[in-house]
C-alpha cells in the first residue's frame, strides 16, 4: 500500500535529520538513496510496462511522467520542454503523494528538498538507460511554491557531439 | 503491485545507506538496528492508526494478534501470517514462511547473518502498531532459513 511507503519515507527523512545537521547532508544522502533504488526500479519498470524503445528525449520525459509515476505514484505530473535544444524538460507535479501527511517543513530545515529521494531515482533510472541526466528540484510546494517542479536536463554523451540533433 | 517494488527498494536502500553511514562514523552496529527498529515504530504507529479507523473495538489480547497476523500483515505484505502460536500468558510467535523482504535475498541458508537487519525495521513495525493499540510489548525475530522467519 502506498501509505506505508509514505510513511516510511517520512521516519527515513526525519531519522536523516536527526543524523545529519546541515540540509544539504540530508540531501544528498536522500539523492544518493534515490539512485540506489532508481539503478534498480527501471529493472522492475522496465518488466512491468514493456514499453518500446524511446527515440528521443521528449519521448523519454514523457514516458516517466505519464507511465513510470502514474505506475509508481500514482499521479502524472505535465510534462514540458524548457529549452530550444530540447534537452531540459519539466515535470509538474500538483499533487505529490510523498508529501500527503507533511503540512510544512520545520523552521530550521528551510532548504531541505523533502523529495529530493525522487530526483536521485529519476537519474540513477536513466544513467541504466545509459541516458545521462541532471535531475533537481526547481520549485516545491513544501517551501512555498505554486507547484512541485523537477526539472531534467538530460547531458548530451561524448559521441552525440558528432552527430546533429533532429 | 508497483507499490511493493517501491517499497522493498526503500526499505533496503535504508539499511544499505544507515550501515555504510556507521561504517564511516562509529562502526557500532547496535545503533543501526535501533535507529531502524525507531523508524519502524513510527511508521507502525501512524500505519495502524489509518487501518483501525472503521474497525470495531478489539475483545481481548488474542483478537488484536489476529487482527496483526490477518489484515495487517495483508495490508503491508500482501500475504498472512503463515503460523501464530502463543502460550496464553503473553508470549505469541508468528511465522511467516516467504517473508517479502527476504524473498529476494536468498533461499536457505545463505546471507543468514544479514538477515536480521532487514527485520529490525519490520520488528519496530509491529512494536509501533501494538503500542498504539494500547500494548506495551517487546519484538524479536528469528530467522533459522530464509525466507522463513519467526
């Protein structure tokens, strides 16, 4: 059920925060976490969907918001692309799950990225893919935003530079 | 379910991540098991919580150890309890022969010293939810050959 998933992750950042002191500790460790789970989750997705090939980043974006958090998550955040190259997109989210029995985050954890668990799984899924990524949190509800915001930079590999995008 | 990959994932990611981080600090691995039997009690207690809402009131010791080993176990697992044995003065053992969290690891008697690990948190589960129902217990597991465990 996804409430003991919530609710697990929420004793995992609030026993992170006892841990560590400053914010970004808990971040990156939260991010690094992400990864663990995200290099073997697109296993699981991957099984579980059989999607086909994706041919482009756009498909590629697309498909973890519409397939992977709708399978996982429950929700499908919009997806849009923010960059000419059409290698940045942005996710929005107008209801995270992960954040359901969180009203605020404590005073003196003000930059604390609460999902920043979710970002780490976006990156560690992709690198599987052998798609490399930049995944981070643009805007968050939880600080005070309209939305959740993630937004995915995917990095161009070595040999891409050789080729032109379409 | 999608759901349970998750949250086998987490679960796992979290005794990965707490024991690396021991490694590096103190190297004392008691505090871990504590740590995650700690976050097992929270999330037991807010998790019961939400599962007895509608339920009615429970009779007696007996009927809220069933109510664990059936609809909490299902809930959570996705399976029963395979076994509850007690000897009516407080002591109950329940067993569960494919526990999820173990099925992954192995099928005998391989990694069997790592196991208790991944039960400190389930372990804590239990503890939290029978303290919200108003019992003060103490939680152990026994793992003798994976994935069964006790």
């Amino acid at each position: 059920s996804r409430e003991l998933f919530v609710l697990t992750y929420g004793a995992l950042v609030a026993q992170l925060c006892k841990d560590y002191e400053k914010d970004e500790d808990v971040n990156t460790c939260l991010d690094r976490m992400g990864y663990g789970i995200g290099v073997r989750l697109i296993d699981d997705f991957l099984a579980r969907s059989a999607v086909r090939k994706c041919r482009s980043y756009s498909e590629t974006a697309g498909m973890i918001a519409q397939v992977a958090f709708k399978m996982y998550l429950g929700v499908t955040p919009s997806v849009s692309c923010s960059s000419a190259a059409g290698n940045e997109f942005s996710l929005i989210l107008d209801k995270n799950p992960l954040v359901d029995f969180v009203e605020e985050l404590p005073a003196e954890r003000a930059s604390l990225c609460y999902c920043n668990l979710l970002c780490g799984v976006i990156r560690g899924a992709l690198e599987m893919v052998h798609l490399a990524a930049e995944v981070t949190f643009l805007q968050d509800r939880l600080k005070g935003d309209a939305v959740t915001e993630i937004g995915i930079t995917f990095l161009r590999k070595a040999e891409d530079r050789k080729h032109k995008r379409n | 379910m999608a759901d349970e990959a998750l949250f086998l994932l987490l679960h796992n990611e979290m005794v990965a991540g707490l024991y690396r981080a021991a490694e590096q600090g103190e190297g004392e691995n008691g505090r871990c098991t504590t740590k995650l039997e700690s976050m097992g009690f929270r999330v037991g207690q807010g998790l019961i919580e939400r599962f007895t809402k509608d339920t009615a009131r429970f009779k007696d010791e007996l009927d809220i150890m069933k109510f664990v080993c059936k609809d909490f176990w299902t809930t959570v697992f996705k399976k029963q309890i395979d076994n509850l044995r007690t000897n009516h003065q407080g002591i109950y053992v329940l067993q569960d022969n494919k526990f999820r969290l173990l099925t992954q690891m192995s099928a005998g008697k391989q990694y069997l010293e790592h196991a208790p690990k991944y039960l400190a948190f389930t372990c804590g589960l239990i503890r939290g939810g029978l303290s919200n129902l108003g019992i003060k217990s103490i939680v152990t597991a026994e793992v003798s050959s994976m994935p069964a465990c006790k």
